[in-house]
C-alpha cells in the first residue's frame, strides 16, 4: 500500500501534464500519447512472453546446497 501512496503524485503529475498537453496542443498531443501507449503495450507483452515462456525455476540454496561439501563423518 505504501507503493501506491508514493506513485500518487506521480500518477497525478502525468495526468495533469496529459491535460495540459491535450487542451495547448490537440492532436499532435493525442498523437504522441497513443504512440506511448503502443510502446507500452508492447513491452508489456514481452515481459508477459518472457514470464509465461521462462520454464522451471529452481531456487538458488538449494543449487548451494547441492555443491556443498559433505560434512567429514
């Protein structure tokens, strides 16, 4: 919750300089938003590729604990 609390005022920056841009500059402005938002769309779908395609992880104390040395008897 405190992240969301910490990207308020950004989230309230970027809409109010996207309002700003659409009233001074219409469709050029317009423009340029559904270009960021193509951006984003596609990176979002790569990261969703790279997460579903990403296989078996395994954890790393465990790949440790496999390398470790047998403790002397």
């Amino acid at each position: 919750m405190t992240t969301w609390f910490l990207a308020l005022p950004v989230i309230a920056a970027g809409f109010a300089a996207a309002r700003l841009a659409l009233r001074r500059s219409g469709r050029t402005a317009l423009w340029w938003m559904v270009a960021a938002d193509a951006v984003l769309l596609v990176a979002a779908t790569v990261v969703l590729t790279l997460a579903l395609g990403g296989g078996s992880a395994q954890a790393a104390t465990t790949a440790a604990q496999d390398r470790a040395p047998a403790p002397p008897p």
